[in-house]
C-alpha cells in the first residue's frame, strides 16, 4: 500500500512511491524516493487488510486515511487505536499490520559528526571528540563510559573499512552514538574470555549500553548504542 504523509495540521497526502517488493523482503532491487516533511507530521504504513472496506474499495479506505483519523498532535500508539477502532471490523479475515512514525526532527545543536581517517591513531581523537562534545552537552556522567564504547566500535569499523568510517553523537532524550563504515557486513556478537582483547568491544556495549544494534545501510553499515541522559533535580 502507499503511505500516507498526515502534515502537522493534519491534512494527509498519499505519497506517490516506486512500486517494490514489501518492507523485510531482502535480496531485491527497489528504487527509492526522497521525500522532505515538517516536523511533527506523520507517516502511516499499512497492509492491504486495514483498508479493503466492505462495500467498497481500497480507495475508499486509503481516503480515510487521508481524512481526519490522524491526529498528529497525539501519540503514534494512540493514533494506531483510533485507526483501528474506525477502519479495522471483526468480519475481516485478512491480517494486517500497521506502522505509524512520527517525524519530531531534531535541533542542529543536538546533533554533530566527523569523518574519521583509515588510522588507528584515530581511535584516541575519537574518544577525545566524544569527551570534548559531552562535556560541553553538560553531560560529564557519561564521557567515560561513551568514550570507551566508542572506542572499541570505532577499532572495530577502522579494522574493516576500505574508505570511510564516520562517528555522530545525538542528544535526543538520550544519547545516540552511531560509527559507520563502508563494510556491508554486519557484526556479530560472539563470546569471548575475559582476557581476550579481540572481539571484546561488542561484548562491552551489549553489556554496557542501554540498548545497541547494527543495521546496513546504502553502502556500509552502522554499529550503534544509547545510553540514557542523567536525571536532573
């Protein structure tokens, strides 16, 4: 089905994109599309089973969807119930999965990045970026811990990479570290003893971090980690 783009005054727009296999199914080529849109607008993804009406086609219910059941003022969970009170009927017998995201975008300030160079010494000029961009983020809590885990992913990405390898904070609600590097292959976290210095650096964040993950991307991959920011009384 083809998304549905609600702006922040809750107008919505179908979105004209290339026809492709569906979201998960890998191996295949697709063709991508660039969209820009406002922060607080919402974007709702859908299978062919939410919107076939009774009585009518999916047109009819994409239409809906288009109309005023999405309020982008409220909360991506509270907009999937209202969808699924008013479209979703129990006679249906087809499953259907829905996803809505909403686009809060993030300030300039709460964001930065460095290219890094295919050298080991950058390892140390990566944990002192990090330490230096912490301290002035006024989070002093976390520049030791950010600073070794970063050091070890950025080890990591340095020992596979052929051209790049990229380092960006995010101050989101939580700090959000991501290193990026031209090798599509992913990492995996594999078991290692307490004294062996290779294949550890994983091992760290998974126990470490908040939460942490790998994903592909176009060209490369990103190993990334939170942690969470320090309360303030």
């Amino acid at each position: 089905m083809p998304p549905v783009l609600v702006h922040p005054d809750g107008r919505g727009e179908l979105l004209e994109i290339p026809a492709g296999a569906p979201i998960g199914v890998g191996g295949v080529p697709f063709a991508s599309r660039e969209v820009k849109v406002s922060d607080g607008s919402m974007l709702v993804l859908c299978t062919d089973g939410l919107v076939e009406m009774r009585g009518g086609d999916i047109g009819d219910g994409l239409a809906a969807l288009c109309g005023d059941i999405v309020d982008p003022r409220r909360s991506p969970d509270e907009v999937c119930d209202t969808v699924l009170e008013r479209l979703h009927t129990d006679d249906r017998n087809d499953d259907l999965a829905l996803l809505i995201a909403r686009f809060d975008g993030i300030p300039p300030q709460d964001v930065i990045s460095w290219s890094l160079e295919l050298d080991l010494e950058e390892v140390g000029r990566a944990r002192r970026l990090v330490r230096e961009q912490l301290s002035r983020w006024g989070l002093d809590e976390l520049v030791e811990l950010a600073a070794l885990l970063v050091s070890e992913l950025v080890t990591n990405a340095l020992r596979v990479a052929r051209n790049r390898v990229e380092l960006q904070l995010t101050r989101v609600g939580k700090l959000l570290v991501e290193v990026s590097d031209d090798d599509h292959n992913l990492p995996s976290l594999e078991p290692s003893e307490a004294l062996d210095e290779d294949g550890r650096g994983l091992s760290l964040v998974s126990q470490l971090s908040a939460r942490w993950g790998t994903s592909r991307k176009a060209v490369g991959k990103v190993v990334w980690f939170e942690l969470p920011l320090p309360h303030r009384a």
